[in-house]
C-alpha cells in the first residue's frame, strides 16, 4: 500500500466553499434579486414613469421638464421630493461638497431662484431612494463595531436592494437625472465606504480578495460580516510514525467528544495530528477560530513523510490577526512539534492554490522495509528486486481500502529501484514511482492481486515492517 490519492474522503467532511455557502444564505423574499457585488450592475428594463405613485402640492408638476442640470430639472427634482444625497447624485452640477451636503447647496441655489419651492412640501420618502442613505451611520455604526475585533487592510461589499427600487429609480433618473448620474447603488455603496474612512485608518476598497466581505440588505437593513480565511502554504515532514495527517473523530463518539470514555473527551481518535501540530500555534498566533488542512496527497497514519517534505494548504478561518511574521511562526511550530513535525518554505497563499495542491500527481520516492519467511542468497534478492526496475504494475483495489473504494485496477509505473539490502531475513529497498502506486502491496502483493510483485520475484512471504516516503516530486 501506500499514498492514498489526495483527493481521498476527508476525516471532517467535504470543505465549504465559503463564498458559496454565504452567498446562499437566506435573503429570502421570491422578488428579490440576488445579491451581487458592484460590478455586476443589472440594467431593469426600460419602464415608462407615469407619475401616480408620487406626492406633489397641487398641481404645478412639469412632467415634461427639462433634464437636470437644467435650472428647470433641479426645480422639478425637489418638487416630486428627492433627498439631498440624490438631489446632488443625480443634479449633474459641481459644487464644494459631496452627498448630502452637494445636495442642499443645490437646494438653495434653487431656492434663490425660485422661492416658491421652499412651499413644496416634502414627501414622507424620497422617490428615488426612499432615505436610504438616512441608514448609513446605522450601518457603518454596526459593521465597524462588528468588525472590531479583527486586521483587516482591505473591505468588499456587496449590496441588495429590492427591484422595484432599481426599477423605479431607474426610470425617474434616465429621464430626470443629468447624463452620467451614478446609479443609486454604487452611490450608497460610496457613502458608506466615506463613512468608514472617516472613522477608521488604513482601509481599502476592493473588488476582489477582500481580507472583509460585508453584505448589506438594503430591504432589512441586516448587514453580514464575513471574514475570509488566510491561506499559507508550507511543506511538511512528518519524522515518526502513528500520527494522521488530518484531525481524525473519534469511532466510538463520532467527535461530539463529552463524557466518550474511548477519547476521554476530546472527540479525537488520536490526539495529535499534522493538521493541529501546525495549525494550533498558527491558530493561537492569528487569534482564529479553526483551520483546514490541505495537503497534496496523504501518507498513511504508520508512514513517516521524509526529504523536503509534503506540500500543504494551511486554512486559517476568521483570524483577528494577519499580519504574522511566518519565519518565526515556523520556528514556533517546529519547537514545539520538535521530533514529530517540521515545516519549511512557509509563504502566504490563496485560495486557487488549495485545488492546485488537491490535483497535483507528483512522482514520489520511498524506502520500504520488510520481512522475508525464508532467507535467500543476498545477490539473488538484489537480482531479483532490480528486476522490476521500469514495470508497470496491474494493482487491484487493496483489501484494505475496498470498503470505501469500487474495485479496479490501475496500472503504475515503478520509474527506478535503488539501494537493495538484505540483513538475515529483513530486506530494505528505495523506489520512485508513480502518484498513487500502492507501495505496500507491490512488496506482498495483496494476495496476489498486484502484478508483479516483490513476494512473486523473490518467491517467499514478504511482510512490511515500515514505509518512509523518502520524497515528493513536486513544486
Ligand atoms: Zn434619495
Ligand atoms: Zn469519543
């Protein structure tokens, strides 16, 4: 046996895909539109405004003005009641100040012109945005405190408003608003970023790869804050046996630990893994919650993993702190994981680079060890072992992992065989061969279900004492 391949069943079950899962969670109603990020801005169908829906004194509603920046299409704007946010977004005129404040220098400039506007009577809500931009210290008030507690250099938002809204609005400005207004969602989204950056140092705006996703409902006002995980790559060797890669549940509790007297609690099946070796240090640097381990291709539990070690993804889920100096992080881990496990060659990764590492089908390299029921003549054994030098093997499906695995049979190269020994009746040998070669099979032979085998050449039963993978060809 040997390597399973990498993208092997994992002990916690299948990952999340984080955007995905977030992306789907309940912003219910059947009319809403999705929620997008910005630069996905739908274009509503073109709808005739008639009108009704609007409140105006009496009736001196020019329905046929002018356009803004017209003196006249200002003056039409405040009479239907638009808020001083949309008055400056959609009036086309340049003036000393943004938002809300642009907007009431408009006004009074339209009120000088006109004192009979300073009559009209403003609506309850603004037709085009219905006040929305009255919830935005509401909403910045919430995601600074909720996001408090973490780094961050970089913020996404994503925004929901209803459709009628886009429509509406839509309708009033193509025909009201200056050429070019923005549309009312970047506008909001701009407001709320002014915001932040008014009250917190040193963030950026992005529109992908944020260290911060926030979505806003504009509909509920509810506002989700997701802080997206870290990725580091490494490599690992893994310098003694009995120790899974991947945290492994307990049997007896199924992980829920508690008073489970089989894991005293601890809802492990072994205590120590790869996984926690490396990620508890870098958990507890990076005040996190959890990570994920993702590792390309997996040794069994008794195989130790040698040379330069096995490439990893490190997940680091909801980390309150990112800036991490890694070298000492890597010092850190190989102090206290010291005879057990070791990492080198820590970088910081993305998330594309997880598949890379789950693809990958590197040659690898091992040292096997084994037993032999009768002892033969050394040159005879060295003979015979070098024999299968540049075979390709026929493997069925081990016995040993065909509960979980339909049975096939895969061909493997075995690309070179070196360092043949013999000591008595213990026999030692190196091979590099193909990804997902079952190494300890091609030694006994799986009761003759690999072809050809160690067993089979030398003709006596072989049993396998250890299995090192010597290296991974790879990166
Ligand atoms: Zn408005
Ligand atoms: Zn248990």
């Amino acid at each position: 046996m040997s390597e399973e391949e990498s993208n092997t069943e994992s002990p916690n079950g299948p990952e999340k895909d984080d955007w995905h899962h977030f992306a789907s969670a309940s912003y219910g109603s059947a009319d809403a539109e999705p929620t997008e990020v910005l630069e996905n801005e739908t274009t509503p169908e073109e709808e005739w405004f008639d009108g009704d829906d609007y409140y105006h004194s009496g009736g001196s509603i020019d329905w046929n003005a002018p356009p803004c920046p017209a003196p006249l299409g200002i003056a039409h704007m405040i009479k239907i009641g638009v808020c001083d946010n949309c008055l400056h977004r959609i009036g086309g005129r340049r003036v000393d100040s943004t938002g809300a404040e642009g907007g009431s220098i408009l006004r009074a400039e339209a009120h000088s012109r006109d004192s009979e506007l300073e009559k009209v009577e403003i609506p309850e809500l603004c037709p085009l945005c219905e006040n929305l931009f009255e919830d935005v210290i509401n909403i910045v008030d919430r995601i600074v405190e909720s996001t408090s507690p973490y780094q961050y250099s970089t913020m996404q938002f994503g925004i929901h408003l209803p459709k009628d809204m886009i429509q509406s609005e839509d309708s009033i400005r193509t025909k009201h608003g200056a050429q070019g207004s923005k549309t009312l969602k970047p506008s909001f989204v701009k407001a709320i970023q002014d915001e932040i950056s008014s009250r917190t140092q040193g963030v950026s705006f992005v529109k992908e790869s944020p260290d911060i996703m926030i979505t806003i409902d504009a509909l509920t006002l509810r506002v989700d804050v997701d802080v997206r995980p870290i990725f580091i790559y490494g490599r690992y060797r893994k310098l003694e046996r009995g120790i899974p890669q991947t945290r492994w549940p307990c049997r007896a509790c199924r992980g829920r630990g508690g008073d489970c007297e089989n894991c005293q609690g601890t809802g492990l099946q072994y205590i120590e893994s790869v996984q926690d070796l490396i990620g508890e240090p870098v958990r507890n640097s990076m005040e996190a919650n959890d990570t994920s381990f993702h590792g390309m291709g997996r040794e069994d539990i008794d195989v130790r993993c040698l040379g330069s070690g096995r490439p990893f993804v490190l997940e680091v889920k909801g980390p309150r702190i990112r800036d991490m100096d890694l070298d000492k992080l890597s010092e850190e881990i190989n102090s206290k994981s010291s005879g057990k496990v070791e990492v080198n060659s820590l970088r910081w990764s993305l998330k594309k680079e997880v598949s890379r590492i789950k693809e990958t089908r590197s040659e690898k390299s091992y040292t096997i060890r084994f037993k032999v029921e009768e002892e033969l003549p050394e040159d005879e054994v060295v003979e015979a072992i070098s024999s299968l030098s540049g075979v390709t093997l026929e493997q069925e499906t081990p016995k040993r992992v065909s509960h979980r695995r339909a049975a096939k049979t895969r061909k493997r190269k075995v690309t070179s065989i070196s360092d043949v020994t013999v000591e008595g009746n213990e026999v030692q040998f190196s091979l590099r061969c193909e990804a997902g070669t079952y190494v300890k099979e091609l030694v006994h032979s799986d009761e003759g279900r690999t072809v050809p085998s160690v067993r089979e050449v030398i003709g006596t039963e072989c049993e396998v004492l250890w299995l090192d993978v010597k290296d991974i060809h790879a990166d």
